[in-house]
C-alpha cells in the first residue's frame, strides 16, 4: 500500500515553505472560511467528531481537551509542542521544516476554537535551523495578516512566538515544558490540576503536538466525515510515520492508520537490512519492544495497546538479527538517565539503578538474579512517578528483559567468559563528582 | 483564623471512619485519624504539594494508579488503603531507591536517632537492599554558608530547603543544579548562602545533609532533653524548643506555633544560644566596694541595693529594658512609685504617648492576630523593616502577599527587603513610598488626606480591600511628632472602618523584644499597669538631663544599655557618672553599667520564668530550660527580696504569684493565669480583658511642624536604622559574628558619585551639629539621593554618636596606618570562604 499523503501533499515542493507557495497549494483557506463562516463552538465540536487523536504520543482526543478549557473572559494559551526529543522520532523536524505554514495555520484555527489569545510555539533548542524558518514564516504571516491583533480583519487575535528550548527531553513533557517556557528549571508538575485548567502562568493552556495542529485545517477544509473516511473507527486521519534503524530507507512516510505495521517496514522502509526483524520499537523508544510476530498488526492506537505496546508519536525502530538486546535495553536506559529530570524518587534512582545494573550485565558482571533486580526495579518504576519519563524507560527495558531473557543470559555468560573478573577484584568507584573538586 | 469552614466530611481510611474537613489533603486528614503515611517532600509550611519524593503513595477505590496523598485532595466518601499490599510494594520500592545513593552512615551522622529517612526505612521498608553498585559520591561535607554544612551524599532531594529559599523565605538563593541523579542542592556559582532565615533548612532537611555548624558533633539523640520556651531577643518572639545536654543549650528548633511563627525561626534565635555559656557572663551579684566590684550573696547586694536606693529619697529612675520579662517589669514599677516614693520608671529610649492616645492604639477592637494577617487583602507596612525588626512578621508578610494574594504597601524611610515584593507570578509589592527621615507623620496624615478622596492606587489598594492591616513600626510614634503621628494613624484606621473589619487592623512592631509587656505592666512615664493612668514621670531623655543636674540621684539600670542605644551616649556616660548610686541586671557587662554600685546578672531566655508579651497581645510563657549559671538566679526574685528590703513584701513566692499581682492590677490581663496562657499562649483581647480610663485622646494641637529645610549644598538628610545584627547577640554568639556589622553609611548610586566614593571607601561623617564619626561606604539601589542611612547600635561608630544632627556631610577619611585597631575587634573571627 502506498503512502495516503495529507500533511505531506506537496511536501517536496521546495516553495512550499514560502507564504506565497503555501497559499498557492490552497492554504490559509481553512483560516478564511474560519473566519467567514464559523463560530468556535462549531470548531470545537467538529474537531471532537473527526476524532483526531493527539500525535505527540498520549493519544487523547485532540477536540476533547480544547473543549476542557474554561469558557470565559480569561487569558488562555495554546502551547504548540515541538520539543520532538523522542529518540526515533523526526516527523514533526520535516513537517515544520518543510511546509511551517500549515502549521501556523493550524495554531489560528485551534487558537480561535479554543479562545487562546497568546500561542508559542516551543521548539527543542536543537532543532536550530527549523526555528529559523519557523521564525521565517512567522513573520510573514503577521505581516500578512494571518496572526496577531485582528486576523484578516476580523475581531479575533492570535499572537504567536517561537520559542527554543535549552535542551532537555523532559521539556517535551506538557508541565516541564510550562514550567521551562515561564522561565523556570524544567521539571514536569504535579497533576492536577492539568494545564487546560491551570497552565501556562496559571491560565488555562492547550497543549498539541505539532503534526495534530496541522492536521486541523484539513479537518476544517473537508469536514469530520471525510476526516473518518481515513485510518480506523478509533484511530482515524492518517499518521506521519517515522521509521529508522535496521531498515533500507529510514525515513517519515504518512500511511493510513490501520495499515499493516510489515507494509511500513518492509514495503516502505525497504525491510530490515541483515536478515529478519527481530525486534521494534512501534512508537518511540518509550513503547515496550514488540517482536516479529506482531508485524501482522495493523498500525492503529488500539492494535499496539492491544499488544501491549503504544503507537507513541508513530516512530519505528527496527532491530534485525544483528543487534543485541542487552545492548539495546542499555542504550536505552541510558538515555533516560541522562534526561531524567530527577524531581521524583523512582525515575531518578531507578534509571540511574538500572543503567548500573545493565552495565554490569554487558560486562558480565551480573547473575541471572540481577536480571529479576532489574524486572522489579522496572515494575517498581512503572505508575510511580511523578510524570511518565520514568516509565519510558521501563516499559521497554522490562518489555526486553522479558522476552528476550534468554539472551541476557547468554550475554553475562559470553562477556564473563571474554574478560573473567577476578573473584578478589576491588569493586568499582564511581570517580567523585561535584563542585570546586 | 477567619477562614471559612469547609463542610465536615466522612472519608474511610484502612477501613476506619474518619471525619474531616472537605479539601484537605488526604495525608493530613489521615493523619487526623491517626493513620500515618509516610512523607518526605510533604510538609504544608512550604506551600503547595510538589509530590515529589513519591513516599505517600496510596490507593485510592475508583482510580487505577496509586495516588499522592500528600496532594489529593480528600473528597466525601473516598476509600482509601494505605497499608495492603499494592501500597506497602509501593512503600518499600520509594525506600529502596532514596537508599540506591544514600550513604549508611548513620552511626556518624548527626541526624542518626531523629532521622525521618531513619524512621521511615524501618517502618515502611523491606529491611533489606538488593543494590550492590557503588553509590554517588561527593565532596563532603562542605560548607553551604558560614553556620550549614552540606553532605550531598546524604540528601535525598527532597526539595525542601529549596522550596524554602525560593518560596518562604524568598531569598532565591538555593536552587537545585544539574539534573537526574546528578541534581544537586546548590548556590549560583558556589557563594554562600546567607539570609537571615537560612536556619530553617537545616530543621527542614528529613536526612542529614543540612547541618549545623554549631551543633555538628555535639551530642546524639539520646543524650539530649527538649525544652519548651519563648526566645526574647526580638518582638517576634517565636516559640523555640531547646536541646538541652549537660544543664546547657547546645542547639535552638522551632516550636510550631501558627498563631506566633508559623514554625520558622531566624538565624538570631537559632543561633544566638551560644552566649548562655559564655564565659563573659557574670554569674553573680556584685557590690562595689573601694572603687572595684566584688562577688557578693544575693541578701548582700539586695540590702546594699535597697539602702543606696533609699538614700536617693525618691529621686530614683528606672530604665526598664526590652528584655525583661512583664514580671520583671511589673515589680520595678511597683518598687519605684511605691517605697521608692518616685515617679520616673520608664521602658525604652523614647518619649512616651500620651496615655489616651496609647489606650486607643491598643483597642482591642482595633487589633489583629499575627495569623490574621494571613487572611488580610492589604497590608501597609509604615515605618519597619520588619526583617530588621521583627523578623519573622516579614515571613508571614511574604505568606499573605505570594499565598494569599494580598496587595502589600511599603511606607518608611529607607528601602526594606519587602519593596523588592517577591518573585515572579505573585502579585508581590504594589508600591514602595519614600518620606525623608522623620516624616512619618506627615506621611500618614497626607495619606490620610488620600484615603479620604480616594484617588490615588495606594490610597484605594487599602479603602478597597475588605481587610487591610496596618503594620507599624514603633519609630513611627517616637519623635517629637509622634502624638501627631498617633493620632494619623487612628484617623486612618477610623477612615478605613479597620474596627469593623474582621481580618483588619493596628499592627504594632515595638522597638524592643518585649516592649509591649513592658508597658501593659506599668513600666511606663505616664501608664501604670494595664495603660491605666499614673502620674506623669520623666521619659529617659528627661531622667538622663534630670541626672546630670542632680534632680535625680540613683539609678535603676534594668537590662538596658544606654550609652551604646539611646541618643546623646556622652550625656549618658555623664549622667550615669554623676548618679550617685546605680543599680543595674545585664546579662554581660556594658558600657552604661560599669560604673555600676551593685550589678546583679541578668538571665538569658533558657533560664527565665516569666511571660511576655507579643505585639498582637497574646501573653506568652518564658520556661526555665536550663539552670542559673554560678550563683546566678532568677530576677523576679530579686526583685521581691528587693521590694521587702524596702518594706513592701509582696507575698509573692513564685513567678506565678507575681503575675498574679500582675493580673489584678491589669484590667488587660484580668483572668489570666500561667495556666490558661499555656504552652501556645493566649490574646488577652480573646479572653475577656478590657481598657480602663480615656481613650480619647483627640487630635494634639498645633498643625504640622514646618518641614525640614532642604539639606545645604552637598549635605543629605541623615536616617538610622535598626539593623537585626548590630547588636550584643552576634557579638557574644561565635557563630554568628560574622554577621555583626561595622558601621557602613548607605548612599545611592548617584551620591555616591558625585562624593566619588564607592562601596567600602572609608568615609567621615560629619552633621550639622559638627560631631562625626567613621564608616565604610555602602551603595544602595533605591536609596533616596538626598539622604544617607546610619546604623543603630553598632559596636563602634554607632549612629547615635551623631544624635541631634539632621542634616550630614561625607568626606573620604584620611588614611590612618591604625585603621584595622579603629574597625572591629582583632580577634574576631574570620570565615573562611
């Protein structure tokens, strides 16, 4: 089956990126007849119909949480997500990369919908380039009077402001991201009360993804139904998907969501490069490692919960036979412990923990026993924080340790075998840290 | 206080009804039905909930993952279990991962024994760790600031200490570095932390990571005794539980008291328990004899007392210092105008108000609580710094203005800490006002004026509020306008209704510790016991001129220091010089009391019986924590013995039976007793006393005085204040010399320009009045260009050496080769950084 493109309809064409280009494929037109013909609650209700699920990785009903927002005579805000800090994920890069007025777009129409006057656009600190062109296009479009005070004329007001972020996947997270945005240190919050009750300088906030902003013109533009006439009962639209690792053409393909996860791999991404898949990741490398027998699924939220995985934000790492588990686990854990914010208990020591007992398992320092430590420091992580990072990382390290057990096993034995620590060898000391050293 | 009541719920907890209010939290209604969940982030003085340290985790019927008590609101009907299984695997797992980096040292810790990390791994642990990789390591310990050590290893992150710096105390200095298990508490670019408040976080730390220097290594949990008291060394008078090891104090905690303190200390009360132990202290009577004093038995020195005092018949003064207690002051006002037949007993440096117009301030209808400020939509601080002057009232200013939204107001002299209003997202301080020195009641009756048209925003921040609180300095009713000053300030509280108002009011910050009690106990010029009327006496500048001319022939020095705090030092060395018999209580020898005949050693707050009172009204109990050192003992007693030498016997045996006396010459404290003032106190506005005699005062005659003429060419106007630290605490208390200050004059960046000094030039300060004295330039934002501050009470150079000036000049001080001997004491400490 072939790519179903709708965010990425024209995305090669370079002028695209331009207001004028953009304008040329038909954009801005959703905006106009927002302006003519709607009223807010008809947006709101519409965008809850087609349901448009959330493509940052939770999933929810994008309708849904605008309408969560408090009617009335306060400032509000929408917050677009773009902190993609997802290891594996890439789409939203090209997306605002490539066609940055769809997504301005799809910031004033929800902005009006939810009655959020102030919107930023908050972007990873390393997405440098894409920042400049979103600035670009930003300023083309108050210049055309597409944001800010009266859009086209009309009585509604939408000010937007990119701002960049300082580095920290834990930004990414909807409250560390209010939090980093007001200027303070990012570390999620407590919830409740949620930001579209209690957000951004304590106002009610919308937070989306990018890619699920800028499907909204195109919800306006065709309706709801025509919006169902894609993807599933449950997961409808189509999904910008990006695949990497072991494949022969890594790269973001928007498919239909429900079309089998093997035609993505093997048809799109060209398959796994040595031999079979052995193992993926379906939505990011938070979402616990599916195997080759889930390839047969169809690509829908529903299907991967079902498997006990998540669609995340729609990013596939593939593993063919080459690759180590036990390496993968550790490489992964890894990057958790790094962007552990450290705010709770559980996600700060228990990836620290796990990063220390997976090495020693590459090393060949550990016993099958530390392999049911790490099963139940993963368990012991999982719904215990404050916010879900902890639990990125042990969904898939638990996930692998699971089923792969076996070649953990394997793996102490080999490494054991290669370099055998002496039974009297002095136990490791972590160098001293800190400050004025 | 004043809040609403929530309605009263039914929730079930382990299967046990439990009744609370609707809204609070969880863990503190289960803790109501005495069902402990273990907690480490959690603690309610900080503000909201973080939910950080994951320990609380419960279940709760109807919500698939466990849930924070901490920060779950209780609602009726909830079902919660804190103790099977899924919660208890919870419980364990948080406490094996504080201990995955938590070093198990606790045989050498000092928090061992009264550790909560300590407490909670052994009830709600598995008692066993499965970790066996090496742990993160720090350097350790080192210093946080001159009085905290810090362990990094130790700490859990927790972000208490943090919550405190940025959200109580809001210093903003503490902040939480790098992230993961690599956070760390720290300060921007290592420099110390030091804040008047800092104290706390070591009280707050639930592990041992934040340590006090003083008390590092000076005893273990089982070798120590707590006691209940009241510190006395500021008008806050926060309720403090002393340890007590050996018959000695070896560390100061907080005593929560809502109503008081909200459970915070500041440093001077935490710290300033190492001078009860010095060896400077006298522990004994003394007489004079042949030029030199000499130890001598109480019965002694009284007689010799009593004999020299009757000899002066009746031209006998008596100063009564901020630290006496009101049973102290009490029975030397009772001995001067009784047997000592004489009318001049008086607290403090300055003149008193009259007595109608002090009736009226003291209105109980007029007055707040400390804890209603809380509830207060607007509060005018005029004439204080609190931090300064009553330091803790600034913490609770701060709870009110980020908590509660409240609108703060700042009128005074010079810039306080509260202008800066707090940090971002509270509505911090609406306005900061400036009056020249002295002004205060042209300001207020200006002020007036505006609430009264109701146009400018000051003026309508507090019309429009429903409960405004006028918080007001002492200093504001002590110069030669302070009737006029008065009387503004109850014609403001008149023109906002504060009387009706039910969160609103008078707010009185007293110059000194207990200067409240002092005068409702009659040590005052005009007021005897209970504000009532007396006859008129002489104010401490009148006995002091009254002395030099032989009007006067003895004096009673009672904790108090003149020459180094009062106006005109040389007059008073004179004055005390010319006194043919003085008797003086100080707890260390001083400058006014060395010429003294018969000195008697004062005690500190750990030895003392008696009450206070705070400046809300509410009497207080001071309890002996410790025993008299030497042959020293308690001064009520003395006293007594004093009074029957005299010939009046009080009968009284105790300190109760004195406050007994107290209470029924004391329409205020009618009804009182030690027992019903209790452990947490008691208003005597809450319990049934009431104001006897006049209460109107009306307006003084005479309009405003004219206004202070323009200073010269390069002259400025000269202010002094208070500083929290200039005083004998930090000099007698090692760990807290640092912080006593040398005399600095405080300039704006323009002045400064203009006499092209800088911060640290050495400066001579010269007044009008052509006397000068030495200081060390200090450049302030915000200070007004056309006046420079002096510092009260310093140890050298103190502001009062130029009293009389108004006006001042500034000139680079030539250089002296001698200039560490001018400066300072030599073998002051020096802190290492």
């Amino acid at each position: 089956m072939p790519e179903t493109r709708m965010l990425f309809r024209h995305i090669d064409d370079p002028e695209l990126r331009t207001l004028e280009g953009y304008k040329r494929r038909g954009g801005y037109a959703a905006l106009e007849e927002v302006m003519r013909l709607r009223e807010p609650e008809e947006l709101l209700s519409e965008l809850e119909q087609c349901g448009l699920r959330g493509r940052g990785g939770a999933g929810f009903s994008m309708g849904k949480k605008a309408g969560f927002l408090p009617r009335g005579e306060m400032q509000k805000y929408l917050c677009c997500n773009a902190d993609e800090s997802e290891p594996g994920t890439f789409k939203d890069r090209e997306l605002m990369w490539k066609n940055p007025h769809q997504l301005i777009e799809g910031i004033a129409i929800a902005g009006i919908a939810a009655d959020t006057t102030k919107a930023f656009i908050f972007i990873r600190g390393e997405y440098a380039e894409v920042g400049d062109v979103l600035d670009e296009a930003v300023a083309e479009a108050y210049e055309a009077g597409l944001l800010g005070e009266g859009i086209l004329g009309s009585k509604e007001t939408v000010d937007l402001v990119v701002h960049r972020g300082a580095g920290a996947y834990i930004c990414g997270e909807e409250t560390a991201l209010l939090d980093s945005l007001e200027g303070k240190r990012g570390n999620p919050r407590l919830k409740p009360p949620f930001p579209a009750i209690q957000g951004l300088y304590g106002g009610p906030t919308l937070i989306n993804n990018v890619e699920t902003l800028m499907n909204v013109p195109h919800v306006v533009n065709n309706g709801a139904d025509w919006f169902k006439s894609f993807g599933t009962e449950q997961s409808t639209g189509t999904k910008v998907v990006s695949v990497s690792g072991c494949v022969k053409r890594p790269g973001n393909y928007e498919v239909e969501l429900g079309i089998p996860s093997r035609e993505l791999i093997y048809d799109l991404a060209g398959g796994p490069i040595q031999g079979e898949v052995k193992a993926w990741y379906p939505g990011g490398s938070s979402a616990p490692v599916l195997g080759p027998e889930e390839l047969d699924l169809p690509y829908t939220f529903e299907d991967m919960a079902d498997a006990g995985s998540m669609l995340g934000s729609g990013a596939i790492i593939v593993a063919d036979e080459s690759v180590s588990i036990p390496h993968m686990a550790l490489r992964t854990a890894r990057f958790y412990h790094h962007e552990s914010c450290g705010k709770c208990t559980p996600c700060r020591e228990g990836t620290n923990w796990t990063v220390k007992m997976l090495e020693r398992v590459v090393r060949g320092e550990a016993t099958p026993m530390d392999l049911d430590i790490i099963a139940s420091v993963q368990e012991n992580i999982i719904g215990h924080c404050l916010c879900v990072l902890g639990d990125a990382m042990a969904m898939p390290v638990a996930s692998m340790v699971k089923r792969w057990r076996g070649e953990f096993e394997e793996t102490i034995a080999k490494a054991r075998e290669a370099a055998p620590a002496p039974l009297d060898a002095e136990p490791a000391i972590a160098t001293p840290i800190g400050v004025g050293a | 206080m004043s809040r609403k009541r929530k309605p009263q719920i039914t929730i079930t907890v382990d299967g046990v009804e439990i009744g609370c209010e609707e809204g609070v939290m969880l863990h503190d209604a289960a803790k109501d039905g005495d069902v402990e969940i273990p907690v480490f982030c959690y603690e309610p003085k900080l503000g909201d909930p973080v939910g950080a340290c994951r320990m609380c985790l419960v279940e709760i019927e109807g919500i698939p993952k466990l849930q924070t008590s901490c920060s779950t609101p209780v609602r009726d009907g909830m079902v919660v279990y804190t103790q099977n299984d899924r919660v208890k695997e919870a419980q364990n797992a948080v406490v094996e991962f504080l201990l995955v980096n938590h070093p198990l040292d606790c045989p050498v810790c000092d928090k061992g024994g009264e550790c909560p990390l300590q407490d909670i791994s052994m009830g709600w642990g598995e008692g066993k760790s499965r970790v066996t990789d090496p742990k993160r390591h720090f350097q350790k310990p080192i210093p946080l600031s001159p009085l905290i050590k810090i362990d990094r290893e130790r700490c859990i992150l927790c972000y208490r200490c943090v919550r405190f710096s940025q959200e109580v105390a809001e210093d903003e200095q503490l902040q939480l570095l790098e992230r993961g298990p690599k956070t760390f508490v720290g300060t921007y670019n290592d420099r110390p932390y030091v804040a008047p408040f800092h104290g706390n976080i070591i009280e707050l730390c639930p592990v041992g990571a934040l340590t006090s220097q003083a008390y590092r290594f000076r005893a273990r949990p089982w070798d120590i005794e707590d006691a209940g008291s009241v510190c006395t060394l500021c008008p806050s008078q926060c309720n403090v539980k002393f340890t007590v090891r050996d018959e000695g104090v070896v560390r100061v905690l907080g005593r929560d008291n809502e109503e008081v303190d909200d459970g915070w200390l500041c440093d001077k009360g935490r710290f300033g328990y190492q001078m009860f132990s010095s060896g400077d202290r006298p522990t004994s009577p003394q007489i004079r004899e042949g030029g030199a004093l000499r130890e001598a038995s109480w019965d002694e020195a009284l007689e010799h007392a009593a004999r020299g005092l009757t000899e002066a018949h009746g031209k006998v003064a008596a100063i009564v210092g901020g630290g006496a207690s009101n049973e102290e002051a009490y029975l030397l006002q009772r001995i001067v105008r009784g047997p000592l037949a004489s009318t001049d007993v008086t607290g403090g440096a300055h003149a008193a108000l009259p007595a109608a117009a002090r009736r009226a301030l003291a209105d109980p209808s007029l007055a707040v609580s400390t804890s209603q400020i809380d509830d207060a939509n607007a509060i005018l601080v005029v004439g204080t710094d609190p931090m300064h002057e009553m330091p803790i009232l600034e913490l609770r200013i701060r709870k009110a203005v980020r908590r509660r939204g409240a609108d703060l107001l700042v009128a005074t002299e010079r810039p306080t800490a509260l202008d800066g209003g707090s940090a971002v997202g509270t509505s911090g301080c609406l306005e900061a006002k400036r009056y020249a020195p002295g002004a205060a009641a042209d300001f207020l009756e200006e002020l007036v004026g505006e609430v009264r048209e109701g146009e400018s925003e000051f003026a309508k921040a507090l019309t429009g509020a429903d409960d405004a609180v006028v918080v007001w300095g002492e200093s504001v009713t002590a110069g030669p306008d302070g009737e006029r000053a008065a009387a503004a300030l109850l014609a403001l509280a008149a023109e906002l209704d504060l009387a009706g108002q039910e969160s609103g009011g008078l707010y009185e910050v007293p110059a000194d510790a207990n200067g409240r009690g002092i005068r409702e106990a009659g040590a005052s010029q005009n007021t005897g016991p209970g504000l009532t009327d007396a006859p008129a006496g002489r104010s401490a500048a009148e006995i002091r001129d009254a002395l030099e001319s032989g009007e006067l022939e003895a004096l009673i020095l009672w904790d108090v220091d003149p020459v180094r705090d009062f106006d005109e030092p040389e007059a008073w060395s004179r004055a005390i010089g010319a006194s043919n018999f003085t008797l003086s209580a100080s707890m260390f020898g001083n400058a006014s009391g060395q010429n003294a005949d018969v000195h008697l050693p004062a005690e500190t707050h750990a030895e003392k019986e008696g009450t206070v009172t705070h400046p809300d009204g509410r009497l207080q109990r001071v309890r002996p924590s410790i025993p008299h050192p030497g042959n020293a003992g308690p001064l009520w007693q003395a006293l007594t013995g004093l009074s029957a030498k005299l010939g009046d016997e009080t009968g009284a045996g105790t300190a109760q039976e004195v406050f007994e006396l107290l209470e029924q010459d004391s329409p205020l404290y009618s009804g009182m007793t030690y027992d019903t003032i209790g452990g947490t106190g008691q208003r005597w506005q809450e319990s049934g006393g009431a104001i006897e005699g006049a209460i109107e005062g009306g307006a003084p005659e005479g309009g405003p005085s004219p206004a202070a003429p323009e200073p010269a060419a390069g002259a400025l106007r000269l202010g002094t204040y208070h500083d929290l630290w200039a005083d004998y605490v930090s000099e007698r208390n090692p760990a807290l010399e640092f912080l006593s200050p040398d005399q600095t004059v405080e300039l704006s960046e323009a002045t400064a320009k203009s006499l092209g000094v800088g911060n640290g030039t050495e400066v001579i300060v010269t007044g009008d009045n052509d006397r000068s004295l030495r200081a060390h330039v200090a450049v302030r934002h915000r200070i007004p260009d056309d006046v420079c501050f002096l510092i009260e009470g310093t140890r050298e150079n103190a502001a009062n050496l130029l009293s009389g000036a108004s006006t001042v000049t500034i000139a680079e001080a030539p250089p002296e080769p001698e200039e560490e001997q001018t400066f300072g004491t030599s073998e002051r400490e020096k802190v290492e950084w």
